[in-house]
C-alpha cells in the first residue's frame, strides 16, 4: 500500500488543475506538495508532466532526506526547497509552488507585496516579502526562502520566478497563493491611483464567531 492515498493524491491533482485554470501556472510550472507526517515523507508532483495529462499514479513519494520511497519519475526540481520550508515550519503540511503574473510583477522589481486586502493579510498573515533572483532548485536556496517567509506570514516571492505559499492543508496553502496574487493586481493599481490603505493583521478585529471567507 502506498504512503500516500489516492485522496490525498487526487486532492493534488485537482489544486494543479486549479492553478492552471486560474492562470497562476502554464504549461509544467509550479509544483504541490502535501507532508506525511507519518512516514517521515512528503508526496509532490513530478518534474516535466503538464497537469492536464497528470494522473495520481504519477506523483512522487520523497523522504524528509530527500530520497524518492516511492514513484518511477523524478520529482519536482524544488523538491528541496519544499523539504526546507517544512523543516522550518512544523505547523505546515502542504505547500504550492506557482507562477502568478502580478506577483512576479513584484518580484521583478524587488519590491514588497503590502496588504491592500482583506484576504490577504487573513490568509497571508502579512506582507510578502521578494527573495532575490538565484536558481531555485537546492537545499541552500530552499533554506533561504524559508527564512525569508519566516514563522508568521505564508507566502514569499522569489524574484524573477514565482511564488510559494504554505498552509495547514493544500487548499489552504491554494488560499495563500490566491489572495497574494489578487492583493498584488489591486496593489498595482492603487498604486498607481494614490497612497494604498495598507492592512495590518494586529489592527483587524475579527468578530467572535465569524467565519473566514
């Protein structure tokens, strides 16, 4: 039996589709990532298959010291940027890797994404900040953009490339990317318009009771 079900397997396959269909990731960008904690592993996407020919069979299966237990392709090329994010953030268990346009935007010109709205600063916890341009596929540059998201936001942009959001489970960690990417559209603009509200997470009273969008 494999160390990753096939809900949990399915569960990846439809936040890839997602990403695609709401034009965070194109073509084979991107990766989704969930822990199991119980075999000391997480379970990723592969490298190089687009995700509309992607099938559950086809997700790969890697230790915490980054050895493949189980799969017959490679997995994705951040497989140890993911494995350092979850090394630093115990409270995390699942992860998504994407290439969303306006977040690059930011990205492109180093310049922080500020919380203009609601769901962002609930979901991302706070500004995102721009990790600046290197090659993203070993365990030294995962540990730097770990320490670069930190303990208390969830989402960190790596300049020139992309952005990767972590959450309690897949489609909140989808949430993340989601709201960062719709934040630095509105951003763009306000800025162009005048001087942004910028959000504070510590100044926003939630009510007792209410529920999250």
């Amino acid at each position: 039996m494999s160390r990753a079900s096939n809900e949990l397997r399915e569960e990846i396959l439809y936040w890839c589709r997602e990403s695609v269909r709401t034009g965070l990731n194109f073509n084979t960008q991107g990766n989704i990532s969930i822990r199991l904690p119980e075999h000391e592993a997480i379970v990723i996407t592969p490298s190089g298959i687009r995700y509309d020919v992607l099938t559950i069979d086809q997700m790969v299966v890697v230790g915490y010291d980054g050895v493949v237990i189980e799969g017959d392709l490679f997995p994705s090329t951040e497989t140890d940027v993911h494995l350092a994010h979850y090394r630093r953030r115990p409270d995390v268990n699942a992860i998504v890797h994407t290439e969303s346009p306006w977040a690059n935007m930011f990205g492109a010109v180093g310049k922080t994404i500020d919380p203009v709205l609601l769901n962002m600063v609930l979901y991302a916890k706070g500004a995102v900040r721009i990790m600046p341009f290197e090659f993203s596929t070993n365990t030294d540059f995962g540990e730097l953009s770990a320490a670069l998201m930190g303990d208390d936001t969830n989402a960190v942009v790596w300049g020139n490339h992309g952005m990767i959001s972590v959450g309690e489970d897949v489609a909140g960690a989808f949430k993340v990317a989601v709201a960062v990417e719709a934040n630095a559209q509105v951003l763009h603009g306000a800025l162009a318009l005048g001087t942004p509200n910028i959000l504070q997470l510590e100044n926003i009273v939630i009510p007792e009771g209410a529920r999250l969008p």
